[in-house]
C-alpha cells in the first residue's frame, strides 16, 4: 500500500487517551468501536489510522510490542486489532495470543509483507480472523474490518443467547414445590450430565419440552444445538425428509439438497416431540439411526454419521401401543432408557398458586397496569379445577386475565364460567348447596377446610398463633396445611 504525502503524523498516545473525553463527546465516544493498530511502518500506520478515524472509531496505535503491551491492562476492551506480523522487538503472531487472552472477543487481522501458506495457516489456527499480504486493497481492508467486527456482534449475541437460554431453562425455572415435581426434577438433575436417551411422558401441556431443554441446557452438550421436532404435527410422507433430509431430485419438489434435523442436532440434543405418532416405516429408520448413530437422508446412498442426544416425548401409553401393535418394543426400549414422568398440574395442586404467581408476574412485566393478585375465592375456584390443559392451559388464563382485567385483584366474577362450575357454594347456615351438574366431595371439603382457615387467618390479621387457637389446632399443623395447600397473605409482613 502506497503512502500519500498529505497523511498527518499520528496523534500520540497521550492525545489518543484523552481524545473525545469532553463533555460534548464522551457518551458518544464510549459506544464507538475500539480499534489498535500495531505496525512498525509510520505511513502505513497514519493512513490506517485516518481510514478508521474518518469511519468514526477509537483508534489507537502503537510501533512496538513493549507499547502496544501497555494496553492490555486498560478497563476497556478492544472490538478490533490490526497487527503486524514482523515488528521490532517481536513476532507479532506471538503477541496476539498474549492480546487474545487479555481480549478473547477481540478479532485479529494479521498484515505481513512476506505470506506464506504455512504463515497464513498459522495465523488463523492462533486465532486470527484473517491474514492479508503488503501490499494490499484498502477497499479490501475495509471491507474486512466491516466482516470482523460484524462477525464479533454475531458472536456476542449468541454468547448471551445461550446465557438467556441457559438461565431460562435452569432447574430453579421450573416452577413447583410439590413432591411430585420435585422427584421429576430429581431425577431430571441426575440425568442431565448423561449422555442417556431420555423418555418424558404427560399428558399435554405438562412441560414435556421444558423439561428437555433443562436437560440439553445443563448438560455437556449445552454449548450445541437443541434441535426439536413435533413428529404429530407433520405429515408422514415429509416426515422423513424433515428428520433425515433429502438429495436434489429425489422426488418432485426436491431442488436442492437439505440437512434434515438429526444433522443439525449433530454434537447437540434432538427433541423427538409426539413419538407415539410415528409410522412404522419411520420408526424402523429411527431405531436404526439410535443404534448405529449412522442414517441415510431420502434419496441419498451415502450414509451419514451423527453424535446425537435424543429425548423423545409423548402423551400417550407406549406400553399399551406396543401390546397393541402400534408401536415397535424395539424402538420403546431404546427410547425408554430413562423413563421421566410429568405429573398432571391436577396431581400437584399445591404448586397452583405458585403457578399462578409466576405467570401473573411474568405478564405484569413492560405494563404500566399490572394484577397484584387474586382474592381467596379466586384463588380456592382455580385450585379445585381439574385443569385439562394443564400448565398451558394455566398460562394462557393469566395471559387473558392480564388483558381483560388489565390491573387490580382477581376476583370470582372475573374468571370465566367454567372454572366456578364445580365450586360449592355455602348458605348463610353453612350449609352446602349441590349445584344441578353436581360436585366432587373431595374438592367441596377441601374447599370448606380452606375457608375456614382463610377466616381465621383474616379474622386474626394473619397471626398464625391465634388462628390455630381459633381452630383448635396446633400451629405446627396449620401451618403445614397452608403449604400444602398455598394459602398464604398477600403481604408477607403480615404472616406472623
């Protein structure tokens, strides 16, 4: 790269530490990207720097190792480095791996008036994003610096998508203090660092997924993909194709070759949802591609080999379709290595109000107008509810509630029909009145045990002491029937 005779001397390093520090630029200045150039060559250190400089970025240079060293101790990360191979006092492939570890993020360009392949090959296995030989394309350079530094946001970004996910799908995020969900949640810990296919069985809208991706995202393979696939929900004819991919022109539509989904999970965890589903000419080729870890994609007749975690799910009896013929016993006992049970939300009814609360503050966030809670006959009406639907269908409640009542306490006139139908209503006798469709005994004592606790408990401002005394019992006994049950003050001061 030629020189040219108007390019100014560099600003020094005092002036480049303090550039931009007024008050007029510093909130600016911060967020622009930080950029070293390290060359022994002073025209081609002066024209980089006023290439970057013109593009708005911090730069700073530096003719030596010893100098550029003394950045490395700086509070502010550098996005960019342009360093030269051959310098004064060093190599400069040996100070990027000192550079890389003080800044892992940052990416390398290495410039070098005497390439070779072995160099280049060297270079990039150190980690440098690219080599270019003198003398070089500014426009190239350019152009790389653009690629360098998008390819360090792109990195950024998955580095705190895979924080997100991780901290989204830990065990604590899983919601319920039951013993039945904290023995699922037991054995899914234990599990989790195994590389053991995993069976997760529930009726529908019990977590059958969450609870897979708590395994992939606390386990060794967290890093890789988690890739998931509902085998009810697509057709059987492009089933195949979608689980193990497909060669161009290998039926009509086929215009180019696609990686099915056990590639891509390669390294990572494959999440076979609604396993009971599957036809058995498909459920051969799985069975084959768990065994052997090999599978050929449709068309296709070279074999492809994978490293593959798969949990598979399902909310159907397999042992029932298996006597019946529906599904292999071959391909169950290979799924069915570690069985995990999801409880139905109606097993584990404590965990309701939990529930509950969890989602209400989940829709309360980012609305100027949030619930605060529910009233005792909301909250008793949604405990002895069968729930169907189970979690999901908890969910999309709240997520009503949080539109159509947009703010205050939930009360009983606020939820819809069916969660009050088989609620028992009392007379100022206290009497029971059977509603026409009838009632469930078990839930209409349960219930009648729960208002009596919540009177006394209101009656004596949450004193747990005098409510036991109320009721004639003992305060040990109260309390564990309102964890069992989750009745608890809106406001915690008040329990006492």
């Amino acid at each position: 790269m030629a020189a040219t005779a108007d390019f100014l001397t560099p600003p020094s390093k005092f002036e480049l530490l303090f550039k931009g520090t007024g008050p007029t630029t510093e909130g600016r200045f911060m967020k622009l990207p930080r950029v070293l150039i390290l060359d022994d060559e002073s025209t081609l250190r002066t024209a980089l720097f006023r290439l970057l400089d013109r593009k708005g970025f911090q730069v700073i240079t530096a003719q030596r190792i010893d100098e550029a060293r003394t950045f490395l101790t700086a509070d502010k990360p550098f996005d960019l480095a342009i360093i030269d191979m051959n310098l004064p006092d060093g190599n400069g492939l040996e100070f990027m791996t000192e550079f890389k570890k003080a800044y892992p993020q940052t990416q390398v360009i290495i410039l070098t008036g005497f390439a070779t392949i072995d160099s280049a090959v060297q270079a990039t296995q150190k980690g440098a994003y690219h080599f270019l030989t003198k003398p070089f394309n500014v426009e190239e350079l350019m152009s790389l610096v653009d690629k360098a530094l998008a390819h360090k946001n792109l990195e950024q970004e998955n580095r705190q998508l895979r924080t997100e996910l991780g901290t989204r799908y830990q065990f604590e995020q899983i919601i319920g203090e039951s013993d039945p969900i904290k023995q699922c949640l037991s054995l899914v810990e234990r599990v989790a660092h195994t590389d053991s296919t995993v069976l997760v069985t529930g009726e529908s809208g019990t977590g059958k997924e969450l609870i897979a991706r708590a395994i992939h995202y606390n386990s060794p393979r967290a890093k890789n993909p988690f890739i998931a696939i509902n085998c009810g929900a697509i057709p059987s004819e492009l089933l195949e194709s979608e689980l193990f991919g497909h060669v161009k022109g290998s039926f009509t539509g086929a215009i180019s070759n696609r990686i099915g989904r056990f590639e891509l999970a390669d390294e990572g965890t494959l999440f076979l949802d609604e396993i009971g589903d599957l036809e058995p000419n498909l459920q051969v080729k799985i069975l084959r591609a768990l065994q052997e870890r090999v599978f050929e994609p449709v068309g296709g007749t070279k074999s492809v080999q994978v490293n593959v975690r798969v949990i598979a799910a399902t909310n159907l009896d397999l042992d029932k379709a298996v006597k019946d013929g529906r599904f292999r016993e071959d391909l169950y006992y290979r799924l069915n290595v570690i069985p995990i049970h999801l409880p139905a939300l109606r097993e584990r009814k404590s965990d309701i109000p939990l529930l509950l609360n969890h989602f209400m503050n989940q829709f309360n966030k980012n609305k100027t107008r949030i619930l605060n809670g529910f009233t005792a006959e909301a909250l008793n009406c949604l405990t002895h509810y069968a729930w169907p639907g189970n979690i999901r269908e908890l969910e999309n409640l709240i997520e009503r509630l949080s539109i159509l009542k947009g703010q205050g306490t939930v009360e009983i006139n606020d939820l819809p029909p069916k969660y009050k139908s088989n609620v028992a209503s009392y007379t100022e006798s206290g009497i029971v009145e059977i509603p026409d469709a009838g009632l469930d005994f078990n839930s209409a004592v349960d219930q009648f045990e729960n208002a009596l606790i919540m009177k006394a408990l209101e009656k004596t401002g949450w004193n747990k002491n005098q409510a036991a005394i109320l009721l004639r019992l003992n305060r040990t006994t109260l309390v564990e029937k309102m964890k069992k049950k989750g009745l608890r003050s809106g406001d915690s001061d008040a329990e006492m």
